[in-house]
C-alpha cells in the first residue's frame, strides 16, 4: 500500500522537468515524469536487499532484490508521486515477490511430499576401506588455504578473480555453452555415491585451528542480453564480496562488496556488441543491472573491469549469527555442537522446520545441509552434511568440473526436481540450482545456476550465473574501514 503524504514534493529519483520526453520530465503524452532509475537504485538496492535477505537468505534476495527494481522499472507509469513515495512503493513490491516466492516453494514441498524419502541409514558408515589417506592424497594448495595464516590481498589475487571472469565467459556467449565445459559423469547412477566418497575424505581431515576471523573473498557475475531484434549478444556483470566474521561476537562483522564494470560475454557478443555501436549502456534500464556500464576496454585482450561502486558493512552482532541463514540463525559455537552423525543431523533438520512451522520435507533440508557446506563447518559435520544430502532425492551430481580457478570440483543439482526461473533480456529462461564442492574437503568452493533446456537462443547448460570463492580460510588479521568507500548494507 502506497503511504499518502501531506504536502506532495519532489522525491529522490524524481524531478520534473517542463521538457516533454527529457529523461527526468513528463512523457509527451501528458503520463506521470520519468523516474531516474540510476539514481533510485543508488538510493535503495541495499535497503531492499537487506529487508529481502533477513526473510529469505543473501543468495535468493540478489534475485528478489533485481526484480523488485525491475519491476518498478517496467510498472515505472503507474507510479503517482502525488500519492505517495519511492520507498514505500518499492517495499510493496519486494513484499509482493517475496509473498509470490513463499507460494511457489509451498506448492514444490506439497509436490516433494509426493515423493517417498529414501532412507539414508546405508549411507552413514562403510565407505573407508579402499580410500587413500584423505591428508596425504590432499594436494598442498588445499592444505595451505585452511591453515591458519595472514592474508595478503596482491596483484595476485586481481589476476585471480580476473581469471574468473575470463573463464567463465570464455565459454558463455550469444551460441550458449557450458562455461566449464561438458560434465564428467561419476560413478553411481545419479552420481550420488560421489557425495559419500567425498565424505569419507572429508571427516579423515584434522580439525582445523580458527583464527579471529573466518574470510572468504569471492566474484559473482550474472549474464543478460542486451540488443534488438536478431542481433542480441550476452553482458556479463560482476561483484567482488570481501567477508570477515569474527569469532568473538564482540568484534566487528566486515563486508565490502564492489560492483565492477560488465562485458560482452564472449567473442561472438563482442563483434556483435561492436557492430551496434559499442554501446556503453542501455539507457535506464542499465540501472537495474548491478555491474554497471560496459568497461572502456571491452573487447580488448586482457581487458579487466573496473570498479563503479564500492559498499561495506562494519557492525557488532553481539549474538554472533553466522552469513548463511538457511537452515537457521547459527554461530560458530552451534556449528560445533551439531551432530556428526548423519540421521541425527536429518533429524535436527526436521526439527527446525517444524519450529519455524516450514513444510518439512526435502527441498528445506536440501538447503540446511548447503547451509552448512557454505558455512566453516567442522570436518565432520561436513561430511554429515554430504551424507544427509546423497540421501535425499533430488540431490543430482551433475559431474566432475574445472572451476574457473583451474581447480577440481564436482557440480551438485540441489532440488533438481524442481526449477527457478531467470530473465534473459525480455524473456523468462528455466534454470536449476548447483553447488561446487572441493573433492577432498567436501567445502563449498562456489554456486551456479545453468539453464535447465534450450530457450531464447540459449543451450540448455550455459552457466548464466556464478559465485567463485576464490579464497577461504581462518586468519590471525583483522579487517580495517576501506578508504573512499560509502558505508551501508550490504545484505
């Protein structure tokens, strides 16, 4: 519901203008002045996304909290600034998709609850014999990255998460295609003994010594298509996230997240891109899009984006919660008080969900043991975690992978029974949810969506979203205030 107010006046992202058709004027057909999205966004994505995160969880509001503006963008004309401001307006929409979400993921656990629960007490013990040790076949990178020890963010880092962004589009463009190539099948029908044996590594490993702060730096970037008619190519935009969480409550939480410049996907969308004119934006609705405008040296060899937007968090949570909400609010001193045993830990699942009176089947389960797969869970409670998830039925291993770091991984379908949806352009594409596990350690190394089938002109398989963890671990440093960035949410 739009909030009235006494003395109507001009709101911010709104400025009438006598010019008819100016960017921030009234339309020639005498409708309502147009809004200035870039700055609307600026405004309010991190409030909204905020509000949308502490009901959903960081991963799921970065899409709520796009198509919140999105939609505003689209319903720009039924705006009535007379009637009321941006703010309350854009909270009635992110309120309408976040009420439209619960709907739909009631009606997929009404369908789930359809489906018989496989037991999962033959997969809890069994699997040691025949495995190497898990600590000597672990190769030195993995060993150093979780050892203790001080961070140093250089120019190497840079080429690291620029080697992100250059993989993945390497294999993404206008044609579609898998960014990390065809999947390599495992073993087992639906490769979910890969899960088991991952397992067993994990909880072979030694417990690891915490620092003062868990960090984990990361790149995510989402693809859109941009052009008319035939001639559409794909825009890549990223973010860079730096996250700290301390281990005692008492000190600072510290998140800064940089949104980067985007471009054209791959060789085909830039001679595309070029043969529209170069464009470096698209108008208003460029505002939607997190990444900003098409970098200066898109197209060019070794072109890395460059930052249009830096945002951090500094706040004490004198209750310690953790950065993954999915399963619950927990803390370092909870994930150490969680079961070892997989059927025990189902059960606390279950549990939880009939405390927050959430649907107890699968798909809520599916997402506690993601939740503690992206959490610095102990070893063992990882391999839990692995077991509890290759028991549930819509748990799919999608195959072995390269990561866009050079480094192994096994793709995991979560809920595959089930889809979401993105949008590509102007239309609505199928796509599923993956995760990446580290094969030895069973850790989370990073998130994807893919397109489920053939749509729009995009193969079924393109990665068409990503996060990258490019380094995670325990550390003795802490954080300290960036210099020339604005403080605020972060999500």
């Amino acid at each position: 519901m739009i909030a009235p107010r006494s003395a109507p006046g001009p709101e911010p992202g709104y400025a009438p203008d006598p010019e008819p058709g100016s960017r921030t004027g009234f339309e020639a057909d005498g409708s309502p002045p147009v809004l200035d999205f870039d700055r609307i966004f600026d405004d309010h994505f991190t409030e909204i996304h905020r509000y949308v995160a502490r009901r959903l969880d960081v991963h799921a509001a970065d899409d709520l909290a796009a198509e919140t503006f999105l939609r505003a963008f689209r319903d720009r004309r039924r705006f009535d600034a007379a009637r009321g401001e941006i703010r309350p307006w854009l909270y009635g929409i992110a309120t309408n998709l976040l009420a439209k979400h619960r709907r739909n993921e009631i009606r997929r656990w009404k369908a789930l609850a359809r489906t018989a629960v496989r037991d999962t007490a033959g997969h809890h013990g069994g699997h040691a014999e025949g495995h190497e040790d898990a600590e000597t076949a672990r190769p030195a990178r993995h060993r150093a990255r979780l050892r203790p020890r001080p961070w140093a963010w250089t120019a190497a880092t840079a080429a690291a998460t620029a080697a992100v962004i250059l993989a993945v589009t390497a294999g993404v463009g206008a044609g579609g295609g898998s960014a990390d190539g065809p999947a390599t099948a495992v073993s087992a029908p639906d490769g979910r003994q890969a899960l088991l044996d991952i397992a067993v590594r994990a909880e072979a490993l030694p417990a690891e010594t915490p620092g003062a702060y868990w960090r984990r730096r990361s790149v995510a970037g989402s693809f859109t298509r941009w052009g008319d008619g035939s001639a559409r190519y794909m825009v890549l935009f990223t973010t860079e996230l730096d996250s700290w969480s301390p281990r005692d409550p008492r000190d600072p939480a510290f998140t800064r997240l940089d949104r980067m410049e985007g471009r054209p996907a791959a060789s085909e969308d830039v001679a595309t891109w070029r043969e529209q004119g170069a464009p470096r934006s698209q108008g208003p609705k460029d505002a939607l899009r997190r990444g900003g405008p098409i970098a200066e040296c898109a197209g060019e060899p070794g072109c890395t984006p460059k930052p249009v937007g830096c945002t951090y968090s500094w706040q004490v949570d004198p209750k310690g919660i953790l950065y993954d909400r999915r399963m619950t609010e927990l803390t370092f001193a909870d994930l150490e008080a969680l079961p070892r045993d997989a059927g025990t830990l189902l059960e606390r699942f279950k549990a939880i969900s009939r405390e927050n009176r959430s649907p107890s089947q699968e798909q809520n389960w599916s997402f506690s043991a993601v939740s503690l797969l992206n959490l610095p869970s102990p070893p063992g409670l990882r391999a839990a975690a692995l077991r509890v998830l290759a028991g549930l039925p819509g748990t799919r291993v999608a195959g072995e992978i390269t990561d866009p770091l050079g480094r192994p991984g096994v793709a995991v379908r979560i809920n595959a029974d089930e889809t979401g949806e993105t949008e590509i352009g102007d239309a609505m594409v199928p796509i599923d949810y993956q995760i990446v596990l580290d094969p030895v350690t069973g850790e989370m190394t990073g998130e994807r969506s893919t397109v489920v089938r053939d749509a729009e002109g995009v193969t079924a398989g393109t990665v068409i979203g990503y996060a990258a963890y490019t380094e995670q671990g325990w550390t003795g440093e802490r954080p300290e205030r960036p210099e020339g960035c604005k403080e605020g949410s972060v999500g």
